[in-house]
C-alpha cells in the first residue's frame, strides 16, 4: 500500500488504537493494570491482569448494581495500592 507521500502514522485499530497507542508511549508497561470484565453471563465475573497478561488478582464475582459496583472498584483500588 502506497503512502502517497504522507508521513502520517496508522494504527491497525483507527483512531481508538492511536490514542491508546499515544497515551501509552513511554510508559512503564509493568505499572499498567487491566481490568477484564465478561458481561455476558448471569453473574458477572471480572480479573486484574497486568498489560502483559499476567494475573493480578484472581477472577472475583460481581452484580451490576451499586454494591457489586463498588466491590469492583474496591478490587481495582487494594490491587492498584498492593502493588
């Protein structure tokens, strides 16, 4: 594919990929945590990973309301200070 002579950088993913590209350049890649959430069962489940996979915190359960809500943030929040 030709460039025509722009020297402007494409990511595989559009825009989204770029800014998430951009904001993670220079980054320390170990300090950065995932959260990964399957919504699409009766009970929710989530996992903290780090950006390269590896668990964080094992998978834990949790209700889309405002107590199963918090109970995720509180996960984030003792993960993210933990470490």
């Amino acid at each position: 594919m030709k460039s025509h002579g722009t020297t402007k950088q494409y990511h595989i993913q559009g825009k989204k990929g770029s800014r998430f590209r951009d904001q993670l350049r220079g980054v320390n890649l170990e300090q950065v945590l995932i959260v990964a959430i399957d919504a699409a069962k009766l009970h929710q489940k989530a996992l903290i990973c780090n950006y390269f996979g590896d668990v964080i915190e094992k998978p834990f359960f949790f209700s889309v309301n405002a107590n199963g809500i918090s109970l995720g943030r509180g996960e984030i929040g003792t993960t993210f200070w933990r470490l």
